[in-house]
C-alpha cells in the first residue's frame, strides 16, 4: 500500500527488501510449533550464572568506566583477548589488527559502507548468507555467485567468476550458512591462491569455526593467505576475518569482531563511528570479564556436546523419516543442515503446509542472490531438544511425502 512517506525514502531503500527468515519467523512464534528456521542457539546452554556473577562484579569493580562511553576500536583488554584467541587459530594478530562490532551483522554492513559502490559485483557461494546479501543489497551490490556442493564452494568455478572484477569475494569456510558444508583445505588454498592472482580480497566470514563436533580442524583462509606471503602476521594480508560471540556465548551481547590490516581497521573505524560510536561498553567489560580466564573453552566444550547430539539426533530421524528423493548434508559443526528435494518441488510451498502441522524450516530460494534453490530448505538443529527434533522431523516427512507422491 502507498503512503505519503514513499517518494521522501532514499533510493536505496527500494534495494532493501525485508528478509525472508524474519517474515516467517514471525510466524512460528506460537508454542506449539517446532521450529528449525532460526539460527538461534539453544538457550538451554546460555552461560546465565556466569554473566550474572559478572555484572555484578563489574557494577561494584568498574562500574564508572562499564557506564561510559569508549573507543570506536573497543575494549582494549577484550581487543587483547581476542587476538590471544585469534593467534590460537594461527592468526598472528595484535589489537591493532582488531575491531569489535555490534554483532557480525554490523561488520558485514560496514564492509558494505566502506567498500561497496552502487554496481559492484560481490562474489558469493550459492547459497550464501542471508544478512550478507541483506546488507549489501542496501549498498548497490550486484551478486556474482560460484555453485557450491557437498564441500563447499566449487573452486574450479572461481576463476570464471573472478573475470567479472569483484570487488571481494565472500566466504563461509566452516560449517557454513545455509549449507552446513565445509570447504577442504585443497579447496580453500586454491581459493587464496586465485583471490592473490587477481588481486581480488576475501572476507572470511567465520561465527561457527569453533562448533565443530567432528573431524579435523582445517586452517582458516586468513591463516592459508598469510602462509603464502610467507608471514604468520596478517598486517600484510588479503583477507578480513569475521566471527563473533553470538554462538559461543550469546546473541544477545551483540559482540563480534573483524581481524583486518590496520589500515581496513582505521577505514572501519571511521565507518562505524557514524553508525553507534562504538559498541555497547557495558557488553563489552561484562564479557571481558566472562572470559578472562579460560572460561569459554570450557563453555565451547559444552556447546559442542549439545549440539552434536541435536545435530546426531536430526541425521537420525531424517534417515529414518524422509522418503525417497530427499538428500541432506551432513555437517561437521555449526547450527544448520540443508535438505534439497527432487528438482520440481518447490519447498516454498512445502512450508506453508508445513506451518499448518506446527513444523518451520527455512525455504532455500532466499539464499541464492542470482535466483535458484527452489527445491532446498535450510534445517536449523541448535535450538530445539532432541525429542522436539525427533518430533519435528517426523512431521515435516509427514507432510514432504504427500508433495513427492503427487
Ligand atoms: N554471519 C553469518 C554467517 C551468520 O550466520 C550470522 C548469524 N546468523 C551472522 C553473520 C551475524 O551474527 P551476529 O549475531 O554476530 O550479528
């Protein structure tokens, strides 16, 4: 419906489409509906009595400098840790090479402010992101997309899709959303190997890297990008690394971070100012404080525990449940698996009939910027018990096999 307001709106904001996800996931609020469309962690393993212990410390210990404004950068002590966390990984950084954010979400969207001009090509795995595409779109991205299977983005693809100029290629390597694929180490060397041939930088988007419940870990690209300049620092590098709280502590601290050179890092900084100042001081001192000293290896043991078993209880009763003709991913780690569906089914569809038996999934099409992935669905496994999922699963076969006997 029109309004007054239409023709006062910037241009930009006819590229803004509302997402999907948050359409639906209005309607799966309802208690009784078991929902894999989110991606929220299970907030049976939120670290509750830690945080509460903390605030309270940092209230009486800190409480003036918790209350005030701080740096755009962000909490030195906390810009500290992570890259101590961060060099674990093989990442050679110092706080320098560090920027909190409110959330990887805010990250994405000041790499948009920050590099892309209406018309830029950004070059994604198919599927991709959601918010990644989300955030761009509002800066005048045009989406170049490279297929994807079972292992991650096709690499041998890249070199086609690298012709068309990107302004940067955008990556999930771990686990990835909304795929649950990880990309192997041959896949991810060629990937770094191609971006440095033709200059291109990656943005490494990486928020699950530490939910893996099997497997061997597999070097992050930023650490196969500096190997290749033959440094173990990424001041030099080719790649901006992303991840975030939200999966190993929670979402709601709106806390993440890039690993960038310096000189992204003050370009950023400069973005961000404009946004909010900085990111929440109070959030920042009370994790801080959480993790100081060594609790969220402890707590990722934790998590991971869980999941595996949620993630172990979806594979089973998708093997069990679904009929013929339905494939699905088996991920390593993360939050989600992928289910594709024979070829003329489209599980848009699927999903309204699914809501009516109380069961949510994410339809595929809205991962795919260039279009495609009409018969895909994106299965969240993090946030439901392993009865809700056996139960859920069992429903959503119910209603897939009367579209695939038609
Ligand atoms: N990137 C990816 C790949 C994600 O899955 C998410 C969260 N769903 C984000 C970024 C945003 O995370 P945050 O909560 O840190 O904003």
């Amino acid at each position: 419906m029109e309004t007054a307001w239409d023709h006062r709106f910037a241009q930009r904001t006819q590229r803004m489409q509302s997402s999907a996800i948050r359409e639906l996931l209005k309607l799966v609020t309802e208690p009784d509906v078991i929902s894999f469309a989110g991606g929220l962690p299970g907030p049976d393993v939120f670290p509750i009595k830690e945080f509460n212990q903390a605030c309270t410390k940092v209230l009486i210990e800190e409480g003036s400098l918790a209350l005030q404004y701080g740096t755009t950068e962000g909490y030195q002590p906390l810009r500290e840790k992570i890259a101590e966390i961060t060099s674990q990984y093989g990442i050679g950084v110092t706080a320098d090479n560090i920027l909190i954010t409110s959330g990887s979400q805010q990250a994405l969207d000041l790499l948009g402010k920050t590099f892309i001009n209406p018309g830029d090509k950004i070059l994604t795995e198919a599927p991709t992101y959601l918010g990644a595409i989300q955030a761009w779109n509002a800066y005048g991205a045009d989406f170049v997309t490279v297929p994807s299977d079972d292992d991650g983005m096709i690499t041998d693809a890249l070199d086609h899709a690298l012709r068309y100029g990107p302004k940067f290629i955008y990556v999930l390597p771990n686990f990835q959303n909304p795929s649950g694929t990880t990309l192997p180490l041959e896949r991810r060397k060629q990937l770094v190997d191609l971006a440095e041939r033709y200059g291109v930088p990656i943005v490494e988007d990486d928020p699950y890297g530490q939910l893996r419940y099997e497997g061997d870990h597999i070097p992050a690209v930023e650490v196969l990008d500096c190997r290749i300049r033959e440094t173990n620092s990424c001041y030099s590098g080719n790649v901006i690394y992303l991840s975030t709280f939200s999966k190993t502590l929670a979402p709601g601290l709106r806390l993440a971070w890039v690993v960038a050179p310096p000189e992204v890092i003050r370009k950023m900084v400069l973005s961000k100012q404009g946004a909010d100042l900085h990111t929440a001081t109070f959030n920042q001192v009370v994790a801080y404080e959480v993790i100081k000293n060594g609790f969220l290896d402890e707590h990722i043991h934790l998590i991971r525990k869980v999941y595996r078993e949620r993630r172990d209880a979806m594979l089973n009763s998708l093997a069990r449940e679904m009929p013929a003709g339905v494939r699905w991913t088996h991920p390593q780690g993360g939050l989600f698996l992928w289910a594709t569906l024979p070829e003329e089914i489209d599980t848009a569809q699927i999903f309204t009939e699914a809501i009516k038996e109380k069961v949510a999934f994410v339809p595929g099409a809205s991962f795919f910027p260039c279009g495609g992935g009409h018969n895909t669905m994106r299965l969240n496994f993090s946030y439901s018990t392993t009865e809700q999922i056996e139960e859920g699963i069992g429903r959503l076969a119910r209603v897939i096999r009367k579209f695939i006997s038609i």
